[in-house]
C-alpha cells in the first residue's frame, strides 16, 4: 500500500491527509514556491465508468495483479 495512503488504514482518516497537505503547503511556502491546487469533485463518478474499460486502461498503464482483481 502506498506510505501515503490516509483511507483503509489503521490510525489514518481524511483529517490526517488534510493535515499532511497542509503541512506540505506550508513550506512551500516557506520555500517561496508557487503553489497550485486542483480538486475534482468524483462522487458518483464510477457509477458512471465502464468498469471493463477501466481496468483494461489501468492494465495499460501497467496497475497490475491483486490490485485491479476483479474476483
């Protein structure tokens, strides 16, 4: 699981991944670099995607094995 993931772990919610985004911003900051956001709302986003489709563009994109199992 990548180290950063905040959902499905012991210990970690949202608030510890807003937590850590900010803390990431704040030395940009400090850093006097540009700092950009982009947010995308995906609710109700995978009600609407061919799931067949996906997983075979995740497979293009080499996500591979137990990950994208379907089973």
């Amino acid at each position: 699981m990548y180290e950063y993931q905040c959902g499905f772990r012991k210990n970690h919610s949202t608030s510890h991944a807003v937590m850590e985004e900010m803390d990431s911003i704040y030395q940009s900051l400090d850093n006097h670099e540009i700092i950009m956001g982009i947010f995308l709302d995906l609710q109700d986003a995978f009600d609407t995607v061919n799931q067949y489709i996906l997983l075979k563009i995740l497979e293009i994109y080499g996500i591979r094995g137990i990950i994208i199992s379907t089973k």
